[in-house]
C-alpha cells in the first residue's frame, strides 16, 4: 500500500475510479475536498487507515473489473458523458426524490422530525442542481467544447464573455461545494441513511434513493472537479500563452 501512502483521495479515484467505491464506504470527501491523504482524511473522521487500505488492496487483486480511465478521455468526450450519464440522473432521480422526501415528511414528520429537515434540504439540492446544470450546459461546456476545437483545428480562440475559464469553474466549484454540503447534512441526519425500525417501505425506499444520488454527485463532481476543469485550464493557457 506504500504507493497510496502521499497519494491524495481525489488522484486515486483519478487513476483507478473503482476507489470511489471504498471511499464512499467509509464517508471520505474525494471530490470536493479530495486534496488530501488517507492518512489525513482518516484522522479527521476519527478512522484506522487500514480499513481502507485494505479496501483498496481488494481493488487491485481485481483484474477483471476494471474502471474506465476518465483522466485520458478528450474534454469533449468527458462532458458527452458527465450531460448523458450525470445530468441525466439527475433529471430523472430528482422529481422521484421531491416527491418520496415530501411524502414521508408528511406522514412521519411528527414523529420522526429528522425527515422534514431532510426534505428541506433536498429541495434545496433540487433548486440549485437544476440551475447549476443549466448554467454548464449553456455556458461552460459549449466554452470548452471551443477550446478543443480551437486546438484540434488549429483555430483562434474566440474571447470568452466571462474571461478566463477558471471564473465560471471557480462558480461551479462552489455550487458543487453547496450541493455536496447539503447532501452530507442529509447523511447526518438520516445516521448514513438509516431508516428507523417503523419506516414504511417509502421511508425505506427514500433512504435508498437519497444515499445513491449522493454516491452519484461525489462521482459527477469528481469527474467535473478534477478532471475536466484542470484540463480545461491547462488547454485555455495553453491557447492563449505568447507566441514566441
């Protein structure tokens, strides 16, 4: 396990993305706060690192189940599959859960009163995501789409409305951040989405739905975060630097 000793979170899910899968074990942060090492993000949960480095030795006696390596994916093939596998999930799990979180708040808000706060703060998630993936789709994305076709066909680059890429990614960074808080909040308050012994199968059906659309937002994220807005940087500095 010496090779993940320095390694931070966010660059061992970059290289194997199955990673993703223990970390979320164990309510590690990769993607928004994924800078740092197991050693330091154990420490702050409180955890024995070598739970999860043996988490992960498992990952690499596993040759057969290999993760796509997102890292070395064009831009515009990465943002293809964040708008067709992401975004669409969202779309999709969002009305579902408005409805689920509302109606168990509804009925077993009086005596569980955990559930109305968690509706609350999914609607919140709801809000902002819809707005949030809105604002990729129309304006970042299309931007980066530019960039590489600007370096693919050996094109000037057009100047941006907003300056520099890194502004709406600084944006976008922070809107993640929020969605990600929010999310944690629910998994707080739902003890790692426990439903209590009298939960009925909405309850129990809600609990599901909300721990999987977290699971998806740390990989969406990560995927936005570290991987594509990095490239993004590198390929807009590389486009407009001096020509000697």
């Amino acid at each position: 396990m010496d090779r993940y000793k320095n390694a931070t979170l966010k660059s061992i899910v970059t290289d194997d993305f199955r990673a993703a899968a223990v970390f979320e074990k164990f309510s590690l942060d990769f993607c928004c706060g994924g800078g740092v090492t197991i050693e330091q993000a154990c420490s702050k949960k409180g955890l024995d690192p070598a739970l999860v480095y043996a988490g992960l030795q498992e990952l690499d006696q596993k040759t057969g189940d290999q993760a796509p390596t997102f890292s070395a994916w064009p831009s515009d093939e990465l943002i293809n599959y964040i708008v067709r596998v992401h975004h669409e999930y969202v779309r999709e799990a969002i009305p579902v859960l408005l409805t689920h979180t509302q109606k168990v708040a509804a009925v077993h808000g009086e005596r569980h009163p955990e559930v109305v706060e968690v509706a609350r703060h999914f609607n919140a998630v709801a809000k902002d995501m819809a707005a949030h993936m809105m604002k990729e789709e129309h304006v970042l994305f299309p931007y980066i789409l530019e960039l590489v076709k600007a370096k693919r066909n050996g094109t000037p680059l057009e100047e941006s409305p907003f300056g520099g890429v890194q502004n709406p990614i600084r944006m976008m960074e922070m809107e993640h951040k929020a969605a990600g808080d929010e999310m944690e909040a629910i998994r707080s308050l739902t003890a790692n989405y426990t439903p209590p012994d009298d939960a009925c199968t909405t309850y129990r059906i809600s609990f599901r739905e909300l721990q999987l659309f977290e699971e998806d937002l740390h990989r969406h994220v990560h995927l936005e975060n570290n991987i594509l807005f990095p490239k993004a940087m590198a390929l807009e500095q590389e486009l407009t630097a001096p020509r000697s």
